[in-house]
C-alpha cells in the first residue's frame, strides 16, 4: 500500500469504484479502503464493511437488516413506484424476520445438500449435452472463438434450473436478457429511472412464472414447481404471492451467480494449464480450486444492510436507517485473514471460509447446487478441450454487485 493510496479519500475510491473501469478491476480499489480500516465511513449514513471480521460479522449481526420494504422506505423514496423493488422485497432474500424464516423453511429443504446429491446422475446428463453443444456452436461459429457465456456458462445453469422449476427449453434462452437486466437493479442507482430496465424485465418474468405456477396446479408433474404448488395449496402459510416472487427470486439467482462462477473458474484454468490438467483427473483438487475461485474473484462483490436500530459496532456507532455495503470480496482478499490474498492459490488452507455464499441466517440456499454443477462441469470440459484457451482480454459486465463476463471468447483447440 503507497502512501497516496492510503490517504486516498474513501469517497473518491467508491466513485471510481463504481465506474466501468473500476468495475473491471475492483481489487485494488478495495485495497485502498481497506487502507482506513475494517469498517470506513462514507457519509453520514453510510458505512462499508471492507475487512473480512466487519463483513463476518455483518452477515450475522441481528441489528442489521435486509433491504426489506420498511427498510427500502428510509433508504430509497420512490422505489414503490418500481416492480423491480416491489418484486425484490417479496421474496425470502429481501425479508427480515418473520417473513424470511417462514420462506425459507418452505423452500429449504428442496436445497438441502442431501437433496441436490440426488440431482448428481440430471447434473451428470445436462453437463454432457452443455460440452456437446459448445463443441457444435464452435464448429458451427466463426473461426476466431465462441462465446462461452452464451454457449456454456448460462446455459448449463438454466437447463439445471429448467428440470427442477418445469420451464422448457425453448423458454430458457430467452430468460436471460430477462435476468440481466432484473440483476442491475440491485446495483447502486444515482437515479430511479435507472431500474426501468429492470422493471420491465422483472414485470415479464413476474407474468412468466405465474403462469408456470398455474400450468402445474392444473396439470403437477414430478419437478419442483409442482411440489410447491401443491404445498402451498395444502395450507401452507406461503401466499401465492409469495410463491411467484421466490420462483422468481430462484430463476435469477439460481443462473446468474453459477453463470459467474462457471466463467470466472474456466478462464482462470485457461490461464493456467497446470490447474486445468489437475481439473481433469483430481475430483478433490477441483473442489478446492473452485473455493478459491470463489474466495479469488467471486460472483457476488457486494451485499447492502440496513440498520434497524442505533447500534455499536467495531467501535462505531451505526444509527437507525443507516446503510452498510458489506463488500465481501473485499474481505475474502483482507491480508488480515488469507496469507498473500491477491495470489490464486487452489492449496491455499482454509479458503472454505470465504463469505461469497454468506453467513448466518441468510447462507446461500443455493450453494450446494452451484458447487455440484461446477464440480460435475470442469473436468468433462477440460477432458473434452485440454486445449482451451482464452481469447483477448475478457471483459467483465458494468455491475457490481454481481460481477462477472458478458462475453467470453474462446478457442477449443
């Protein structure tokens, strides 16, 4: 750290941060807040969590809340007029307690890690057809490379969420415009009509599913939706309301996130032969390789909080209504916590302790399906092409908060 990086105001940082450039290289940007301390101030209501004890900390500390309606009504006026925000405060990943504990216990259990283990042989067969299909757009595609984001790292996702949710193939490509633009909207927005783009999308998806959850009342097959369906109108607490928007809320989250993961975890094998040929034959490696992709450069960078009441914390008083930006990625490279944070290191011990899936009450609920699908994908992927390579210098989407590629080319060799 130089001495003009450390006394680099952190509001300066953030602005860049927060620019298209910033946004393609966040990580020295972190370094240089981390350069005033675990927790720094940005205004008078506005904190960010850049070390990894604030942001542990953070994702389990009971006074700071979710961005849920009543805590959107002191942060962002206006949003009501929004089915973005309207839709995101809905769903379980937008709700503090009771509401949250009441969606998840309904949800949860169709995620558990012994329920995704019997999804293995449906991964196993989805991941197949994806290499296959890359193979056959590659051959099919211009000679210079193809895009792994269409090709492979959105689709696979999607078809695994497809099976389980009942949505057929024909619909999934053309859900992802549909879920880009739904994920802008959790980004920071100097301006309302800045999530238009999003309303929009989230109005389309909203009626989407709807109509999905009325198809599987009248005709229940074996996938989730049906499941669910059936629960809720066996008289469960869950409205039908809340239903459509957690649907909504597993669509988005459940292909955007391993989206990243997926295209983060191959480019760096790409660059890095050594870890690809390990991939391919060590089961046990690539686990720990994709929990430092994770740790290394995550898809998910930030995480907002509000402050639900007047509260100490690391020495500082937090008042009521007061943001915390928990910017996670940030504290999964703190020197503090990992040795050598900026090097990529799949040996590493103890990078299971990233915060990229959360903490506490709100862990992802989709972890083990992202991590199984990763798993099961890279080494038939580098079995089927020891030969890919990355072509350019990949760029990454203008967000921030879930950061990852719009495109990747790639040759296969």
């Amino acid at each position: 750290m130089t001495e003009t990086q450390a006394l680099t105001e952190p509001l300066d940082t953030m602005i860049r941060l927060l620019s298209f450039e910033g946004k393609q290289n966040p990580y020295p940007l972190y370094e240089e807040l981390r350069a005033h301390g675990g927790l720094v101030r940005l205004g008078d209501k506005h904190w960010l969590a850049v070390g990894y004890e604030e942001c542990a900390r953070a994702l389990r500390a009971p006074g700071l809340l979710q961005t849920d309606a009543a805590m959107q009504d002191l942060r962002m006026p206006g949003w009501r007029e929004h089915s973005s925000w309207q839709w995101l405060t809905k769903n379980m990943l937008f709700s503090n307690e009771p509401d949250h504990d009441r969606m998840r216990r309904f949800f949860s259990s169709a995620f558990s890690a012994h329920s995704v283990s019997a999804f293995g042989p449906m991964v196993e067969r989805l991941a197949d057809e994806a290499v296959a299909h890359l193979e056959k757009a590659a051959a099919e595609g211009a000679p210079e490379g193809v895009d792994l984001v269409e090709e492979l790292t959105y689709r696979l996702p999607i078809a695994v969420l497809g099976e389980l949710l009942s949505i057929p193939p024909e619909d999934q490509p053309g859900m992802h415009p549909l879920i880009k633009a739904i994920t802008t909207s959790m980004d920071p927005v100097g301006d309302l009509s800045q999530l238009n783009p999003g309303d929009a999308a989230m109005d389309k998806l909203a009626e989407y599913v709807a109509d999905l959850v009325d198809r599987r009342r009248a005709a229940p097959g074996t996938d989730l939706t049906s499941a669910f369906v059936k629960a809720r109108d066996a008289g469960s607490d869950l409205t039908e309301e809340d239903l459509v928007a957690n649907l909504m809320a597993v669509i988005v989250a459940g292909s955007e996130a391993p989206q990243d993961l997926l295209g983060n975890s191959i480019r760096i094998a790409a660059q890095h032969p050594e870890y690809a040929e390990r991939i391919r034959e060590d089961a046990e490696f690539t686990a720990r390789f994709l929990e430092e992709v994770l740790r290394f450069d995550p898809p998910v960078h930030a995480l907002n909080r509000v402050a639900g009441e007047d509260q100490e914390f690391f020495g500082e008083t937090v008042t009521r209504g007061s943001a915390v930006t928990l910017l996670i990625a940030s504290g999964n490279r703190d020197p503090r916590r990992f040795t050598e944070p900026d090097r990529f290191d799949p040996d590493r011990p103890g990078n299971q302790k990233q915060l990229t899936f959360s903490a506490g009450a709100h862990y992802c609920l989709g972890a083990a399906l992202a991590r199984m699908t990763a798993e099961t994908l890279l080494p038939k992927l580098f079995r089927r092409f020891p030969d890919l390579a990355v072509v350019g210098t990949p760029g990454f989407r203008d967000q921030i908060v879930q950061r990852g590629h719009d495109r990747l080319p790639v040759t296969l060799g």
